[in-house]
C-alpha cells in the first residue's frame, strides 16, 4: 500500500463562487507533492462517488481525507457517513463510521488556534454521500487504513486558504509519521 494520502475538495457550487475545499485540496496537492494526491470532485452524487471511487482504486492510498465546505466558522469533524438519496440505487448499510484518530485531528486543528467542533452528520448533501461512498470503499476493499471527512469554512478575512491549507497539512503530517 502506497503511503500516499488522497485529498479530496469540491468545485464551487450554488452561491459560491469559490469552494475553500477544493482550494485547499489544490494547495496541498501542490504543498506536499509526493505525498498528497488532490482532487476536486464536481458536486454531484453520482458523479463525485465514481470519481472518488477511480481515485481510491489507482491511487491506492495509505489514508483519505475528503473535505467539502460548510458556511460556519469553524474546522467541523465529521463522524459519520451517510447514504443519501442521491446513492439510493447503490447498495450498501445507510451509515458508516469514519476511521481516524479522532483526538489527534483536533489537536492538530486547534493548535493553529482556530475553533474546532464535532458533527455526527455531514449534511445530507454531496459531502454526505462522498463520505459515505469512501467508507463503503474502505468497507468492501479494505483500504485506506484511515478514512474521514473535514468541513472547512468559506474564505473570508478570518479564513485564508493559505491557513487552512497550514492547519489540514497538520492533520496530514500527524498521520503519516
């Protein structure tokens, strides 16, 4: 198994016109090259799940860290990954649980001094069914080792990409020790 680490954002969607996920996916791939595969996922059930479906199949990596765009102000860890109706014709269990040293990522996040919070529910949306699909693949093929899903704020005054980009290559450094 390659020890390389897939990173996952979407492209802009409904009101906005920049998605801090997908901006911070790029950086990353950029910052860590050699380490961090990145890719945008266009923001469709269907779509975003074969995609991320191909990439966990050639990419193979060592840990998956999908993150997608919430309006609040704050790093939110997702628990939990659910089909939503948009995955209704894949089969599969309604719910699964992300696999990640929970503790360790808020501590990485929080020590950039930005608020963290914890979620049980990753939106009902794309995200959710993103998360979802990369936990039934981890389920079904046995890889990658570590899966979870990181909601990310909106750019503004407060939120840089760039210190985003810094807090989430944290969580990655942390995990690839």
């Amino acid at each position: 198994m390659a020890e390389t680490v897939l990173v996952t954002g979407f492209e802009p969607f409904k009101q906005w016109a920049v998605n801090s996920s997908g901006e911070v996916a790029r950086a990353l791939g950029e910052m860590l090259s050699g380490r961090v595969q990145a890719e945008v996922l266009p923001v469709d059930h269907t779509a975003a799940h074969l995609r991320l479906t191909a990439l966990l199949e050639a990419v193979r990596p060592k840990a998956c860290l999908a993150m997608g765009l919430w309006a609040g102000s704050a790093f939110r860890i997702e628990r939990y990954g659910r089909k939503c109706p948009g995955l209704g014709h894949i089969e599969g269990a309604d719910e699964f649980e992300g696999a990640w040293d929970w503790a360790e990522m808020e501590r990485q996040l929080a020590e950039t001094g930005k608020p963290v919070i914890h979620s049980e529910d990753a939106g009902k949306y794309v995200c959710d069914t993103t998360y979802w699909s990369l936990l039934d693949f981890r389920r079904r093929v046995g890889f990658p080792e570590q899966a979870a899903f990181l909601h990310v704020p909106p750019l503004s005054e407060t939120w840089s990409v760039e210190e985003i980009t810094q807090a989430v290559a944290r969580v990655i450094a942390a995990i690839t020790r």
